[in-house]
C-alpha cells in the first residue's frame, strides 16, 4: 500500500502548504514592523519558489552546473527584491 506521508511530492505539497498558510497567520495575526514582516514574506516566497522549481519541475534531475546556477538565481533575486524593498 502506498502511503501518502511517505511520498515526497506529497510531503512537498504539504510544505508549501503549510508556508502558505503560516504567511496568512503572520500577516493576519502577528503584529510586528511593516519592514520586518515584508523581508520575511519576501524569504518565504523565495523559499516556495525554490521548492516548486527544485520537486516539480525536476530541476535536482539536471546537471550540477545548471542546479548551482538556479540556486545563485534565487540567491541573487532574492537578496536583490528584498534591497529593493527596503528601500
């Protein structure tokens, strides 16, 4: 029998899920700096982003050039909207 929580798309699925989810309770229920809640929905994005790219678009499949190069992208866009967002 084929069981769900041992199935990684599955538990991935969950993940975004759940990061989904805990960006809704931050924003609706947390109170802290505007600044500070931004920088960290920007990181979570990026973190979704990264996970859907890496497990359904099988991005871990291709050659370690191509996966490092993806990661520096995150890396790069990532710290480049969260500047530009602080500014």
């Amino acid at each position: 029998m084929h069981l769900l929580y041992k199935d990684k798309l599955f538990l991935v699925l969950a993940a975004l899920l759940s990061l989904t989810l805990l960006s809704w309770f931050l924003v609706r229920f947390i109170n802290i700096d505007l600044k500070n809640m931004g920088v960290l929905l920007i990181f979570l994005a990026f973190f979704k982003v990264r996970l859907v790219t890496v497990h359904f678009m099988e991005i871990k499949k291709a050659d370690r050039p191509v996966m490092i190069a993806f990661e520096l992208w995150v890396l790069v866009v990532w710290g480049i909207t969260t500047v530009l967002y602080l500014l």
